[in-house]
C-alpha cells in the first residue's frame, strides 16, 4: 500500500514537471506542516496517512490615521475642513470634526415654523371692504371710507361752472344730493355712489379725466370765459371738444380755463386744463416759476435802459425785480430791437411795467417759457399741443407734489 502511494506522487511530480499549464501556476507556498505521520507496515491494515494544517495568515497592519487639522491636503479632493471648537468634559478646548451632540439633538427636536408673509403697507383700504354684508358696508364707508371730494370742487371738475360760480348755485340751493338741498359747499361727496342734482340735472357719476393743453395765444384773445363782444382763447379748443365724445364715449365733457392770464395784445405760451390744484399750485407766487418773454422795442435800447429794468419798479405797491435782463443780437429780417426778460412774481402786467418804467415802449410781447417749458418753435398761432408727462414734469419739477 505504501508503495501505491509512492507511485501516485512519482505520477503527481512527473506531471506537474511534463504540464507546462501546471507547471507555470503560482502556487502559495506554505508556512509550515504540523503533523505528518506514516502508519508501520507491520500493522495488518498498512496506509500510508498525512494530517496537514496551516497557521492562520497574520493580519495587515491598519494604516496609521491621518489628522486632518495638520494636513489638510489629506483630506479627499482637497477639502478643508472647519474644525469644531469644543470645551471637553475636563473643561478645556478641544476640535473635532463633527458637530457638537447637544446641537445635532436641538436640530433634530427643532419645529418647523412656517415664515409669516409681510404685510404690504400700501394695501389700499378698499381691499378690506366687505362685500356681502349691507350693514358691514355702511359701518365701513362710516368709518373707514376716505372722505370724498368738496362738492364745489366735484361740480367744478364736471363741467357744471368755474368753482365760484359752482358756490352760488350751491347758496342758491339748485344743488341736491341724495334728494336734500345741499348748503354748504365743503360737504363731501362721492360722485360715483351719490345722487347729485344742479338745476334739475343729473350730474354724471363718471367725472372727465385731467387733461392739460398747451395754446400758442394769438393776439386780440382774452384769457376767460368773455362775453358777446370779446373773443376768449376756450373758443380756439371748440374742434377739440367737439371729438370728445369720440375718443371718451360716455364721459362728460371737460370744463377747460387758463393757468394764469396773458392781456390782449400778449400772445404766446399759456396752459390750459381742467384741473384745480394744478392750476393753483402753478400760479401761485409761493412755487417761484419762472417766466420768459421776449419784447419787441420802439426806438433804440442802450446801456442805461437795461439798468433801469433790471432795478425793478414798484407794482400795486410792491417793488417787483426781474431774474435776467438782455438785449438780443440784431436780426436781418427783425428790424426791431429784443429784450428778453425773466421775471418770477407773475403781477399783473409786470413786464409792461418794467420796460415803461425804463422809458420803452412795447411794439410786441411773448411769453415762450413757463418754469421749464418752452413753446415749441414749430406751434402756431392759435395751436394747441397736449403735454404729455415728462412735459408736467419741467413745468412743476420745482414744485414739491408732482403732478398725480
């Protein structure tokens, strides 16, 4: 038995010497035999045996682990990392790199609120008017609701009269509102949600929207209404008025009127619209808008002429001087001397008065510039423009409310 076996390794070598496939195969080597017994063949029952056991492979040594706080290239990618500064149980500083316990457990047990949306503070209050409720709707026009427009001021923005005119028919007791004689011109209405009756009119709830013109005045025109025997410059707007209807269906027509006053023989610019406060703010003295005309002479201007304007004159008690006083280059086809003057208080004849005051007299006089509006060079006489708001805007640009 012990030779089979002999012969079986001879076989197994011879083999693995003749196999190159065998032969070229790494083969691990092995670290050590324990054991290896051989039965005598003197035991009836001879085999040859072998018990072989191998040690179990040595473990790697783990690689040493890399602080990342005094290497930072160490790090995957090339990150770096913002330690944590925390205070140890012993009480001193110490960094680590993940979070505190105590903050991840706040996180964790933190409630998600939802952010409270602002509130817009131009939120018109009419957003909060009920709208089923008819006691609800009273209490909060009562209330809540703006106060509405001076009713002299509502008939004078319909078209009714001049706001004076509008304060007599209203003492004469021709207007009502909501079926009662209205007294008082400061009552506050709504045109749009009142009743109001002139002269056994409905007045339109619908009010014409501003408009705001700007007239190339001819001479022989007198800034208001007029009468038979005097022509006024609102006849120069008939054309306009007349296509109103047109382009505003259903809206009544504007009440127009002038934004200060140029005499007969003036011509040039003036402003013509239907707005109050408008007109008001830029007539009055206290907006300091300046004004620009140009003056054509009688006779020859010297020095002293000049002199004599631009110290001023006294007007209805109240000495007025003017901004800016020049002559103008002589023109070819102008065979007239100019003066171009530049006055702010706005009295009543004022230029005519500072040029007679210098001993001139006037032949013609045009006013071409209000604040920073100048006449257009291609209007005509008798033409109108519309302004359009950038135009607003360099006629009350010095004013502290623009215009709406």
């Amino acid at each position: 038995m012990a030779l089979a076996s002999l012969s079986s390794l001879h076989h197994l070598s011879s083999s693995l010497l003749f196999n190159p496939s065998l032969a070229l195969r790494p083969l691990r080597a092995l670290p050590r035999v324990v054991t290896c017994s051989i039965s005598s063949p003197s035991s009836s029952k001879s085999s040859l045996q072998f018990n072989i056991s191998f040690a179990p492979p040595k473990p790697k040594p783990k690689p040493p682990e890399a602080d990342p706080f005094s290497d930072p290239d160490a790090l995957p990618s090339g990150q770096l990392f913002i330690p944590w500064i925390v205070r140890g149980e012993d009480g001193n500083l110490k960094l680590q790199m993940h979070p505190p316990a105590r903050l991840l457990h706040d996180m964790a047990n933190a409630e998600t609120k939802k952010k409270k949306k602002k509130k817009d503070k131009n939120l018109e209050k009419s957003s909060l008017e009920p709208k089923h409720s008819k006691a609800a709707r009273r209490f909060f026009n009562q209330n809540f609701k703006e106060p509405g427009q001076r009713i002299s001021k509502v008939l004078a923005a319909s078209g009714v009269a001049s706001r004076r005119h509008s304060e007599e028919l209203i003492f004469e007791g021709k207007v009502t509102v909501n079926g009662s004689v209205c007294n008082a011109p400061q009552a506050r209405v709504d045109p749009s949600r009142d009743i109001i009756y002139v002269n056994g009119n409905r007045l339109p709830k619908r009010q014409p929207p501003k408009v705001y013109l700007a007239l190339n005045k001819p001479k022989g025109y007198i800034c208001s209404s007029g009468d038979k025997e005097s022509k006024s410059v609102l006849c120069l707007f008939d054309d306009y008025l007349k296509s109103w209807g047109k382009r505003y269906p259903g809206v009544p027509k504007p009440r127009l009127f002038t934004v200060g006053r140029l005499d007969v023989a003036t011509t040039g610019l003036i402003i013509v619209t239907n707005d109050g406060d408008f007109a008001q703010r830029l007539s009055h003295p206290s907006s300091n808008l300046t004004k620009e005309y140009i003056a054509a002479i009688d006779g020859a201007v010297n020095k002293r002429h000049l002199i004599a304007i631009s110290e001023g004159t006294v007007i209805e008690g109240i000495r007025c001087t003017p901004d800016s006083v020049e002559l103008l280059p002589h023109q070819p086809d102008i065979p007239r001397p100019r003066l171009r003057i530049v006055v702010h208080d706005g009295r009543k004849h004022e230029v005519r008065e500072l040029v007679k005051s210098a001993g001139l007299e006037i032949h013609a006089l045009k006013r071409v510039r209000i604040g920073g509006f100048r006449l257009p060079s291609d209007l005509g006489l008798g033409k109108h423009i519309e302004l359009k708001q950038s135009d607003l805007k360099l006629l009350v640009g010095r004013l502290e409310k623009p215009v709406a």
